[in-house]
C-alpha cells in the first residue's frame, strides 16, 4: 500500500520532461489492469455503471486506491458479463446471489453488483439515466450517479 493514501488529481510530477499526475502513478499494474477490465466490458456491449473508489475519486477528487474495481450492472446482464471475463482469463463467481459476483486475476477483483446487500433495491434503468459520462483510466465510462453513493 502506497505510504500516502489520500492525494489531491491536481498534485502531478515531471518525468523526462512529460507532466504525470501522482494518480497514474500510484499504480501502473492496477491502472493497466483495470483499464483493461473497463474496455473489456465495453467491447462486450453490456451497460455498466463504475462507482466505489474510481467514482469517490471522479466526483470529490480524493484518491482512495483500493484492490477492486465496482461495476455495476443490470441482474440479466450479470451471467453474460461474468461469461466474457471468464473468457479473457479472469475467475469469476457468485459471492452472494442476491447482490453481488467477483471477477478476480491475481490480486486484482472486480465487484460486479446487481443488487443491495440488504436484497432490497435492484441496479435499476434510473441509475443508468442519471449516470455522468467521465474520463476514467483515460477510458469514457458513466458513474454511479452521486445521489446513490450517499
């Protein structure tokens, strides 16, 4: 774990005269991997959301790395998705059938949720209409809508 754990997206260093904010260093393996992980989801054509850390980070500014990327998706979309990782190489199961399945490479995961832990609230289309598109990872993504991290 980096010694420093909270940093500001506007604090970058110069390394052989190119300008790299200290987030894209922090982590070159996890940066690449879940760059990866994001394309990967694209490519499959499944409609996700990111949220957690990643989307703390997009909408505050406030840097938390964490070991997993959230994803978050429609029920019906879970299988197909956990079935394109499973291809790519990833392992992938069913934590909890009720809300959420891990894709895993190493140290990485990725939290595919579908659901709340309490069973009570789905990843509704709602989500998806007020989901912000941003640059993440140098890759275009939507957000879990700010009003549904509180």
């Amino acid at each position: 774990m980096p010694a420093t754990i909270f940093t500001s997206l506007a604090a970058s260093v110069e390394v052989g005269g190119v300008k790299i904010s200290l987030t894209e260093l922090t982590d070159h393996v996890c940066t690449s991997f879940y760059r990866q992980v994001l394309r990967t989801i694209q490519q499959s054509g499944i409609p996700f959301l990111v949220g957690g850390a990643f989307a703390l980070e997009s909408y505050t500014g406030v840097v938390r790395r964490t070991k997993d990327l959230d994803v978050f998706v429609h029920r019906e979309d879970v299988e197909p998705l956990m079935q394109v990782l499973a291809e790519r190489g990833y392992h992938t199961e069913v934590r909890f059938p009720h809300w959420i399945c891990k894709a895993r490479q190493g140290d990485h995961v990725i939290d595919l949720i579908f659901g709340s832990g309490n069973g009570i609230c789905a990843v509704d289309t709602k989500r998806f209409s007020e989901a912000p598109k941003v640059m993440l990872l140098k890759e275009s993504v939507f957000l879990v809508p700010v009003g549904e991290m509180i």
